[in-house]
C-alpha cells in the first residue's frame, strides 16, 4: 500500500485519480479549495486518509499546506494535478492568477513537502506553445501576460529540474491530453479514463517502464515534449525566478 497525496482531487482528474487509487486499497489523502468542497469529496471518497484544504491561488495558503501535509509524514507519492484554465473574475492577488495556481504552487510543495519516493506532475500539449525563454518571464509576470501553455511548459520545466537535482526520487510529467472534465469541456475528444490512468500508474507502479524519471508521459507511453525543458540554464533560471518570488529556495538535495 502507498501513500498518495494529490492536489485538485475535489473533481475532475484529481478525483479519478484519488477513486481509483482508494479501490486500488491505496492510502490517499486528498486536497481541496475550500470547506465546502472539502466537505463534498469527503461525502464522495469516504474512505480517503484525509483531506487537506487551501486555495492554491493564495501563497500563503500554499506554504500552509506544505506544513499540513508534513505533519502527516512522508508520501510516497504526490501527484500535483490542481490546476486552472483561465483566471477567475474575482480574483484580487498580486500576481497573476494563472502563475500562482500552475507554476508557483507545484514549486513551493515541492520545496516545502518532505520529498516522496516518487513526484508526478500534470502538464499539457499545449505546453507546446509555451515561452520558455525565461529572460522574459518576470515581464510576463509583472504584466500579468502568463498564458496557460506558458504554466504548463514550467510544470515541465520543473519536473525536469527535479529529475536531474533529486537523483533518489522518480520524477515525471503527464500529459492527460484534452479531456471531458470540467475544464476540458464535455466535447472533449480524449480518454477519460486514459486521462487519469497514466498518474496512477506512474504513483503506484512497479513495472520497470513506470519507474524511470525525467521523462512525459502520454497514455503510458513516453511523448514528443518542448526539448528546450532538458536546458540546464533554462531549469535554473526557472528555480530562480521561483526562488525570487517566493522568498522559498530550493533544496538542491533531497536528503
């Protein structure tokens, strides 16, 4: 039995994700927004281990649930699936929203969370059209021109930082491709099920083919991704951006 944290679990592929892991008999515990989401997926996956709630666009709440989740130990996985489209109408932070929820969020857990056996993060094929021309990206920031491909291509950019820093862990991104989820909309023409299978397997598995890292996943099967991720310059100029922002380095060891 492993045990598995995920953000975003409240719906979607987060929640596919957690259901099949908890029939699976694994120990999950689950994330999300809100009281009153929380109360909701706790009603739906009775038999999670917990859950944890935040709201990922605040940086505060995010440092706070580093420190919730540590109190409950080590994971063995962490999947960070939560993750946003498009920014909300009410939205009043600093930065923008977009950044905050996909990129900076990813970064802080896993700067501040005691490092799992094994770290999966949820890109996107649109990360395709991302800008990972990282000398640009506080301007992007500071006018607020963070696009969703632009955080999707950071998640990627993470992942492959950690892969090549914490030799000790499996680090790996997903694309779940385009959906029929909340987000994706229900004309979506992707799997469903292959949509949330690919984490799953890459959190519990240990068929040789899952336990690799630094690698994107689509369905299971390595995928054609943005080579400019694998720079070493662009990773750390990314960390450091991070770094900068946040006030929080990163722990270049894992130990």
């Amino acid at each position: 039995m492993a045990r598995i944290f995920i953000t975003g679990s409240a719906d979607g592929l987060g929640f596919l994700a957690a259901k099949a892991l908890i029939q699976s008999g694994h120990e999950v515990v689950i994330h999300a927004r809100n009281e009153a989401r929380a109360t909701h997926i706790t009603a739906q996956l009775p038999q999670s281990a917990g859950v944890l709630v935040a709201d990922l666009s605040n940086p505060d709440a995010i440092k706070a649930l580093a420190m919730q989740a540590n109190t409950l130990g080590q994971f063995d996985a962490v999947i960070h699936n939560a993750g946003i489209y498009k920014s909300n109408a009410n939205y009043t932070g600093n930065l923008p929203e977009l950044f905050v929820v996909n990129s900076m969020a990813p970064y802080l857990l896993t700067a501040l969370m005691h490092p799992p056996k094994r770290l999966i993060y949820l890109s996107s094929d649109m990360h395709l059209q991302g800008n990972a021309d990282m000398g640009h990206l506080i301007d992007k920031i500071n006018n607020n021109n963070i696009t969703y491909s632009d955080t999707k291509l950071h998640d990627l950019i993470l992942s492959m930082a950690i892969s090549r820093l914490w030799k000790q862990v499996y680090v790996n991104t997903v694309n779940p491709g385009w959906v029929p989820t909340k987000m994706g909309g229900q004309g979506a023409p992707d799997n469903l099920e292959k949509g949330y299978e690919t984490q799953v397997w890459l959190a519990v598995s240990n068929n040789r083919e899952a336990c690799v890292s630094g690698q994107y996943f689509y369905h299971q099967k390595k995928a054609h991704y943005l080579q400019p991720a694998n720079e070493i310059a662009i990773q750390e100029k990314f960390l450091t951006i991070c770094k900068e922002i946040t006030g929080i380095p990163f722990p270049y060891t894992n130990g």
